[in-house]
C-alpha cells in the first residue's frame, strides 16, 4: 500500500479520534519511565495529527513516515519546528540516539510478517536511549477477528464515501479494501481503490519479539487505561525499554 491515496481522507475518516487526550494519555505514559524525555519520534506519524499535538508538549519532535503525501498534509500542519523524514520503520536512520518513540494508532500493524516487525523494533532497540522509552499500541488478534472479521463499514462525510471491506485470514490477518467515492462537479463520482492488510500480535507474541529486537517490555495496558488487558481487549498499549 502506497497511503498516498489514503492520506487524502485519513483526515476526515479519523475525524472521531480524541488526538488531545490519547496524546496526553500517551505522554503520562512516557514520564512515568523517562521524567526527563525531550526528543522524541512520532514513528508512522501519517498527517501529523499526534506530532503537533506531542509537539505542544513540549517535545522536540520528529515525525517519520513512509508516506509523502502523508508528510505533506503534515507539514501543513505544522509551525515549522517538527522536523519530518520520509523513511520506513524498517530502514529507520536517525542522526544520534532518541529519548522517546512513540507509534500510534495500529500503525505497526500494517507490518504484515514478523519478520518485517522484528527489523523495525531492531531500529528503534538501536537508536533508543538506555534509559528511553518506547510506547506504541497495535490491535490485537481479538479485534481482527471478532471486530473486524469479514465485515463492511460506511464512512460517510461532506467531502467522501467510503466503503471499508474486511476479510479475515486467520493469522491475526485482515485483507483491508477501502472504496472511496468523491463526488465530481458535476454530479457523478469518482472511485478511487486501497487495499492493504494488517496483522495482530498476541502479547507473547509481542514480547518475544521485543526481547529479540534487545528490548524488554515494561508495561502492557488496555487502551486508554492503565488497566490490564482483558481478552476482550481491541488495543492494547505497550511501554518498552532497552534491555
């Protein structure tokens, strides 16, 4: 998946997410391992909408993604002090070591393998501070196939429709296929297509690899919550540090 597409609607489709307060949760999340936590990565910051929010904490923030076109609805976003980087979390390069990653939003979900995931939990391991922390939330195998499944879901705003089709794998596998329809001046639409798939890790899963990837899990929430995930449970939050 290419996300130049979709970052022309992401916008409007996560128009109900909370940014404000989930970055507040985030950032209690982070001081309660790192007090002292300045430079930070917004890692799969797609249009920007969390790295201003971080920003306006008083992070020095950097926003990567592998997007341009997400990058570009980002910087308009912003006043000019966050600095963005157009790379995949697999080839992450940073220019020396980072207090604070964060990965927000499913975003390492859309890593399709376990291996793919372990080389990007190896680039954050390498560059992440000693005593920095990581925080980052993924869907968990319970949502993919009981929420998500083989089920369809209608987007409808001013400016598009959306039709959202799921089809599970098993796996943790979910094959995504987004149908967008932007009405033209006059009056018919156009259709535009994204697919994409996004697989779910168990915690074990999940805190196996980090300790492959030379970090140790601190800490594992349901979302939202400083509770502890529940099997019910759609998203879960991670806290992790280097080993």
């Amino acid at each position: 998946m290419s996300y130049d597409l979709f970052a022309e609607y992401y916008d409007e489709l996560m128009s109900e997410v909370d940014y404000p307060a989930r970055a507040k949760y985030i950032d209690g999340i982070i001081k309660s391992f790192k007090p002292d936590a300045h430079l930070l990565v917004d890692l799969a910051c797609g249009t920007g909408s969390m790295t201003v929010e971080l920003a306006s904490m008083g992070y020095d923030v950097i926003g990567v993604d592998l997007s341009e076109n997400m990058l570009s609805k980002a910087r308009e976003k912003s006043d000019g002090s966050i600095l963005y980087l157009c790379q995949s979390m697999q080839e992450l390069d940073m220019y020396g070591t980072i207090d604070a990653f964060v990965c927000t939003l499913d975003s390492l979900n859309h890593i399709e393998d376990r291996e793919q995931l372990l080389l990007a939990l190896s680039r954050v391991s390498l560059f992440l501070e000693p005593d920095g922390v990581f925080v980052f939330d993924m869907n968990t195998p319970y949502k993919h196939e009981k929420i998500l499944g083989d089920n369809a879901f209608v987007y409808e705003t001013e400016d598009v429709f959306c039709v959202w089709r799921n089809e599970y794998e098993g796996d943790g596998k979910v094959q995504i296929a987004l149908d967008f329809f932007e009405q033209q001046p006059d009056g018919s639409y156009q259709r535009d297509c994204e697919d994409f798939c996004e697989t779910a890790y168990s915690v074990e899963e999940t805190e196996q690899l980090l300790n492959l990837a030379g970090l140790q899990l601190l800490a594992a929430y349901d979302d939202m919550t400083h509770e502890p995930p529940q099997s019910d449970s759609q998203r879960i939050v991670f806290a992790a540090a280097k080993k």
